[in-house]
C-alpha cells in the first residue's frame, strides 16, 4: 500500500500545525493483524465502506470473519459448522451477515416462491446461552427433515436429551422480582442453518420476552420469541429447576413454532415458514432485544384480539342453532296439536 502523508505549518513562527494522513499509509500487515481484528461485525462492515483499501482487506479476508463468527457464536466453532460456513457464497463474512440479523416478518409472509422449492434435507441449529454475559451453554444440533415422523409430528428441536441437566451458579428465583431480573441477565441465540441453501438466520429475541414460574412444580420457564410472518411465531424455551444447592439447573432447551392460535405447528408447516424467512430479507436492528419484546406483546395482544372474536362467533353461532333448535320443536309440537 502507498503512503500518502501531507504536512501543513500556517507560518515560520507560529507552533500550530496540522498533519493529514489517509489510511493507505498504515501498513496492511498492521491494520490486519493488530487493528481489524479488535473490531467486532458490525464496526467491521461499517469500516469496510471508508475507503476501497479497506473494503478490499475486510471484504476478502475469511479467516478475519470466521474468528469473528466463532468469537461472536462459540457454536459455530465446531468442525461441522465451520464446514458448512466455508460452504457459503461469500463464506464466513455471508454466514456473519444472516445470522447477525433477525428475518423480516412481513418480507417472510410475503415471500410464497420458497414454498415451491425443495425443502432442505437437514436442518442444523447452532445455539448459544449466556448469563450476565458468560457462557452458559453452547451445543449445536442436526435435525432430519424427510421422514414421514418429522412431517406429521409437531416441530420442535429439543438442545438437551431427556435425561441431561447442565448445572448452573444461578441463585433460584424465589420472588417475582427475581424473575423480572432473570430477563435482563439471559441472552440467547438460536441460529438455524440450512446447509443445502447455504442460508442462516437467528430466530432468538436476544433478551428474553418472559419469564415465568410454574406455581406447581416450581420450575421457570425464561421464553425467547420471533415473529416469522403475520401468522406464526418461533418460541424458544429454557425450562429450568431448582436444586439442593439452591441454584438452577437448565433441564430443557426446546425451539417450536406455533400460530396464532397457539397451536404447534407439525414438521411440514414449519418448514414452510422456516424456509420463507431463510430465503426473505433481514431486518437489521442493533437493539434487537428490545424490538423482540415489543413484537412479541404486539402478537399476543393480536392473539387475545382473535380469541375473543373467536369465542363471539362461536356464541352468536350457538345462539343460532339453539334458536334453530327450539323453532322446529315449537313447529312439531303445534303440528302434533292441530292433528
């Protein structure tokens, strides 16, 4: 790279001063071993559009952004998803750029071509859970898509087996306060990978949009939600349950989607949809946190909105037939009397 340094003095006796220099006389060396690799994904793209040295450095160099994936996502570091990360159009930089952002519920809906395509043959998901900003659980997990049992069972990706707890130094929340601040302290991600059609997108809210405790069995159950179209949401669920030590321990990790009814949708159904907003546009939100809950009580608000429309129907329909009911007895009765 070339030097470009330029030096200006307003007169021989004045000490002010002004040095100019351009990127270009940093060394490429420096800037790509000691500078870009300090800065996270999205301070790298945006010095990516400062100067065409600079776009050419950050835009072709992979290693850079596959660091960053595994530094960003500890899933990601496994041999399976680097694989399949390499495997992407533009490769890690691709990968960074799906699953940094959430899909676009109304570019989702609106997307009916996936719908005629293929659905992929398998399904990897990537997941990520930290508290207070420490790892808590990384795992990545594959899950078929052909089988007539996936096709017809209610979707959902179970992260830990039946039998695994991971245990944790999370004091169990006794009080509702200490729930409330459970939301604050949970971060998720839930990046789901089609390796097929090299697409990805994360289905989590970031913060957690709930948290409840069961009033039976004590456990919390800490939701995480997406708006993947106008109809139908992804929920991920952390269930977790108390112990002799008085911490937590996560005992389930499961991903589903559901529609406005609150009814799960089976295998077929959610591929659909899944697949809409692995191929729609992206909506790219720095606090996606926040923007996760507010969609998420604007959807149960809209589901409330339904459910009593429905249950109106529903009793002007009973209505009817019970006024249906008692006109055609009254009619038999009279005719039974006038005979």
């Amino acid at each position: 790279m070339h030097m470009a340094c330029s030096y200006e003095a307003t007169s021989p006796s004045s000490s002010s001063s002004t040095i100019t220099c351009s990127i270009s006389a940093v060394h490429s060396d420096l800037l790509e071993t000691h500078i870009l690799t300090r800065l996270d994904g999205p301070t790298l793209a945006s010095a990516a559009c400062v100067s065409t040295e600079l776009y050419s450095l950050i835009t072709c160099n992979q290693t850079l952004w596959a660091n960053i994936c595994h530094s960003t996502w500890p899933s990601t570091n496994t041999p399976l998803v680097s694989r399949v990360i390499s495997s992407f159009d533009k490769g890690p930089r691709s990968f960074f750029s799906d699953s940094s952002t959430n899909p676009d519920p109304s570019a989702a809906a609106a997307s009916e071509s996936a719908a005629d395509h293929d659905p992929p043959s398998e399904l990897i998901s990537a997941v990520d859970i930290y508290y207070r900003n420490k790892l808590m659980l990384s795992k990545v997990v594959e899950t078929e898509t052909v089988s007539g049992w996936y096709q017809c069972s209610p979707f959902r990706v179970d992260l830990l087996d039946p039998k695994d707890t991971v245990a944790t130094r999370i004091p169990y929340p006794d009080t509702e306060e200490a729930c409330r601040e459970l939301a604050e302290d949970f971060t998720l991600s839930w990046i789901l990978i089609d390796p097929i059609g090299r697409r990805a997108m994360n289905l989590s809210s970031q913060k957690a949009v709930r948290v409840q405790r069961h009033w039976l069995s004590g456990e919390v159950h800490v939701w995480f939600a997406w708006m993947l179209s106008g109809e139908e949401q992804c929920g991920i669920v952390i269930t977790c349950g108390g112990s002799e030590g008085g911490e937590m321990h996560v005992r389930e990790v499961s991903l589903q989607v559901e529609d406005m009814d609150g009814m799960h949708l089976n295998g077929k159904e959610s591929l659909v949809i899944l697949r809409r907003g692995l191929e729609g546009k992206r909506e790219n939100k720095r606090r996606r946190g926040e923007e996760g809950k507010r969609r998420y009580e604007e959807y149960l608000e809209l589901r409330r909105i339904r459910k009593e429309r429905k249950l109106r129907t529903e009793g002007t329909l009973d209505m009817l037939c019970a006024a249906s009911g008692v006109f055609i007895f009254t009619s038999l009765a009279l005719f039974a009397f006038w005979r």
